[in-house]
C-alpha cells in the first residue's frame, strides 16, 4: 500500500505502483544480445555478397558457397533467437507500465492492462493500439502533473520520438516478412542470393537503429514512472509532518498550509 493511505477508506487508496526497473533490466540485456548479433548478421551478410559476387563470375568454390551460405543461416539463427523472445518481455513491461498509469493518478484510463496486451494480437487494430498504449502510459507520468493534475493527464505532451519509433519497427518488421517469404535458396541464383544479402544487410543496420530507439523508449519510460511515483511518496511524507487539509488527486491527501 503507498505510504500515507493507510488511514484512506479503501476507495480513496492509490493503487500500488509496479516499479518498472525488473522487466527492463531483462530487455536491455535481450536488446543488447540483439545488437551483437545484428552485428554479426551483418559481417555474415557482407561476407555473403562478396562470396556471391566471386561465384557468379566463377572464381568461387562450391565448398565457400556453402561456408558463406551456412555462416549467413547461422547467423540469422542467433539473430532470431533474441528477436522472438524480446516481445514477451516487453508485453511484460507494457502490462507493469499500463497497471502504473492509475497509479500515477490518472482516472478513467482508456486502456487497461488486459487490453494493452490483448491490442497485440488483433489484426490491424494491432498497428495502432500498442503506439496509444504506450503513449497513455508516457502521459500519466508526465512530470508537470500533480497531485491535484488528474483530469489534465490526457492534456500532457508526447514526444514525437514515439511515433519515429513505431513506424520504423513497422516499417523494418513487414519488409523483413516480404524478404522472409521471397527467400529459396534451391532456385535462387548467384545474383539473386547477392542481391537478397545485400538487401538484408541494409535491413539489420536499420534494425539496429531500431533497437537503440527501443533502449531509449523503454529507457525513458522507466525513468519517467519512477520519477512521478517519487512525487507521490514526497506529497505523503508531507502529510505525514503537516497534517490533511483535503484530498486531492486519486484521494490523496494534500498538506495543510
């Protein structure tokens, strides 16, 4: 229970805030395992297309086709394994931050926490519901809301760094699928299997753009709800030293004057 709501009849009392901190330190760890292996997709990427470039023109042998093939499957492998486990934990850091936005005060929030999963999973709507999930919660702790600032919350600026984010993952995420179901490396020729690496390069430099947004995304999030917390943990210390003269943003009470 937060500090200061102990005396609060039940309907008055905050909800608990969810510190952030755990699920990011895991995403960071997985986005950073992502980078380095994106790193080496590129090396295996480049390695590929200068192998290629050598065979079409026959001064390649087979055996250093198949290495160079290998090494890129290989990498792509590792790549993947950080790529499909990331989204889990971030639907665990969407769900904390969703939970914190009453939390921080903010009444009658348009998401809640099921729904800011549920959102991912719905064709579509699953473009745009997790941008104003995340968008809701960047409000709710915007530092220039109060204690008494619960109906203003919706008013609050976002950075438009949010939406550079999310249509670049997009973006990045629907041209890998295309590249991803045009791949056969059984009737692709030489040319084909350079200009399909060549391609895939660019994409994991772009990918790992992305990540950093994402780093930065979560990054800033985490800090933003810590930091609005704190704000309410100051306001019930102050009651705690200077008494209640009145209630104020989700019953919490303000200190006499």
């Amino acid at each position: 229970m937060p500090a200061g709501d102990g005396d609060a009849p039940f309907f008055m009392r905050r909800p608990s805030f969810a510190s952030l901190k755990g699920p990011a330190v895991w995403l960071y760890w997985l986005l950073g395992g992502l980078a380095v292996a994106t790193v080496l997709a590129m090396a295996a990427d480049a390695y590929l297309v200068s192998v290629m470039d050598r065979a079409r023109y026959g001064n390649a042998f087979s055996s250093e086709v198949e290495g160079a093939e290998g090494l890129y499957w290989g990498a792509k492998l590792f790549q993947w394994v950080f790529f499909y486990s990331i989204p889990w934990f971030f639907l665990w850091w969407t769900r904390r931050a969703t939970c914190n936005v009453r939390a921080l005060g903010a009444v009658r929030p348009t998401f809640s926490p099921g729904a800011a999963i549920g959102w991912w999973f719905v064709p579509f709507a699953g473009m745009v519901q997790p941008l104003r999930v995340i968008r809701q919660a960047w409000r709710a702790s915007a530092p220039e809301l109060g204690p008494d600032d619960s109906e203003r919350w919706r008013e609050a600026g976002v950075t438009g760094w949010l939406v550079v984010w999310w249509v670049s993952f997009l973006v990045t995420q629907a041209i890998w699928v295309g590249v991803g179901a045009s791949l056969d490396s059984e009737t692709m020729t030489e040319s084909d299997m350079m200009d399909v690496a060549g391609t895939v390069m660019v994409l994991d430099a772009v990918l790992l753009a992305v990540t950093g947004l994402t780093v930065w995304v979560i990054g800033a999030l985490t800090a933003r709800q810590e930091e609005a917390n704190r704000k309410f943990n100051v306001v019930s210390d102050a009651v705690g030293s200077y008494g209640v003269e009145s209630t104020g943003r989700m019953g919490i009470p303000r200190a006499a004057r």
